[in-house]
C-alpha cells in the first residue's frame, strides 16, 4: 500500500495551521492550499471535517480515481458534497439510515450505498477500479469510534510509541 507523499489542507482563516503542521510536518509533506478546487483536484483522497454548511468544492474538481471521507459534523441540513457527486460514486456508509438521515445521503436518499461493515464481513464484495470515485459517509457510531481507537492503541502499544496519562476515574 502506498504511503501519503503531501497533504493539501484548507483552513477557515485562510491562513496555515501552524498547531497541524508541527503535529502532522515530519508524516509526509504539508501544503496550506489556498484554493480548493487546485487542491481536490490534484488529491487522491479528500477528507472533509467541518460542520457542513453547504458543498465544500465543485463537482468539477473531482477527478476519476478519488476517494473522500467525510467526516464532518453529521446534522439535519449538514452538506460538504457538491449536488451530483454521490450518483457518480461508488457510496458506502457506517449506517445506511443514519447517512440517509443526518447524512450526506439526506441529499440523495434513494442513491444506492453499501455498509461498510458489509464490506468487512465479506456479505458483500468489493473491488475498487483505477477511476472509480469512491466516498464513504462516517455519521459516527460510538462502537466503531471506541474499537478503531483500541486498535490503534494495542499497535502504538506493541511498538513502543505512546505515552500512558492516568486518568482521574
């Protein structure tokens, strides 16, 4: 599997995070873009995490063979996809009803998704094409927030990296 080489990322000031950069700056390159369209159009994978107040790019700039998350703040009325985009991709969602309802499928009811956990127990296959445009909708399921988070915590563990911070209760 490939590692991520740059990251373009957006803020809403317009100006670089310069927090996000010492975080993220020795993982890969950090670009602060400036204009979104460049930057969707020249990723291979766009995560969107904002509270959604309408479509965060044009349908235009996304390019065959692209992945987005998003993850953003999932509300009635909340929106990071431009009108059009979920019929052109291959959708797949932590919970079908709940993107249906608080969702970027509340836009698209009827567009057709598969569940991701589908997709992991194998009741459904998958194979994803070069050009294929593929989004998944993370509506939040505590469950899954609490096993990634154990997972990742077991792998920091057996390799040393993390520090243990007692917690008051």
């Amino acid at each position: 599997m490939p590692s991520i080489q740059r990251v373009h990322y957006l803020t809403r000031t317009g100006r670089p995070d310069r927090a996000f950069e010492t975080a993220f700056g020795h993982l890969c390159e950090l670009r602060h873009a400036h204009e979104v369209d460049a930057a969707v159009s020249d990723s291979d994978v766009v995560v969107t995490a904002t509270p959604g107040g309408g479509p965060l790019f044009p349908l235009a700039a996304v390019r065959p063979g692209t992945h987005i998350n998003c993850v953003g703040t999932d509300t009635k009325g909340k929106q990071e996809l431009p009108e059009g985009l979920l019929r052109r991709t291959r959708l797949f969602a932590d919970d079908c009803d709940q993107s249906r309802s608080i969702g970027e499928c509340q836009w698209d009811a009827q567009c057709p998704m598969i569940a991701i956990g589908d997709i992991l127990t194998n009741k459904v296959a998958f194979t994803r094409r070069p050009d294929d445009i593929t989004v998944f909708d993370m509506t939040g399921l505590a469950l899954q927030d609490l096993t990634v988070a154990e997972m990742l915590w077991q792998q920091a563990k057996a390799k040393g990296h993390g520090t243990t911070v007692a917690w008051p209760w």
